[in-house]
C-alpha cells in the first residue's frame, strides 16, 4: 500500500473518490497551514477542500458544503513509514 494520500478523496459513500480501505487508516489534512478535521472532500492538484456548512442538510439529508481554496496537504496518521513521516515532519516545524 502507497505511503501518499490519494490526490482527490471523498468521506461521501456516494462518491467515485470514496475509498474506504484509505480512509480506515486515517488522513490528515493542512488546509491553508491549519490542520483541519471536518473536511468532506480534498483535491491536492486543483487545491480545494469542502468542508460542512454548520449542521445545515440538503433535502435528501446530506450535510451541505462549501468549497474552499487554497494549498492543500495530506497525509495518512496511521500505517507503517506514514506515521514516521508525520513524527519527522512534525518535530521539524
């Protein structure tokens, strides 16, 4: 298994970017220098995120969102040489 984050994943089981096997190893997301955690959506390549607006839904019951952008970076918290990468990344800044 590949040690980089896909360039595009989705939380959203409706979605052709969903992975789930990726997500259950946990990914991490700077979003404009700023870890954030409630991102639905990330393309590192287009730099944007979507993220929840509030707790407002659509009418089929799927949080709506708003796309924000601006330089994305991803990483995976959990799993092998990742998680050492995190650590070494981390104590650097």
């Amino acid at each position: 298994m590949s040690d980089t984050p896909p360039d595009r994943l989705s939380v959203n089981p409706n979605s052709p970017h969903f992975a789930r096997e990726l997500l259950e190893r946990g990914v991490g997301i700077k979003f404009k220098g700023v870890e954030r955690r409630d991102v639905e959506e990330y393309c590192i390549s287009e730099g944007w995120v979507r993220v929840a607006l509030g707790k407002k839904m659509d009418r089929k019951g799927n949080p709506l969102t708003v796309k924000l952008s601006g330089p994305v970076e991803a990483w995976f918290q959990s799993g092998g040489d990742a998680a050492a990468a995190t650590d070494a990344d981390s104590s650097e800044g």
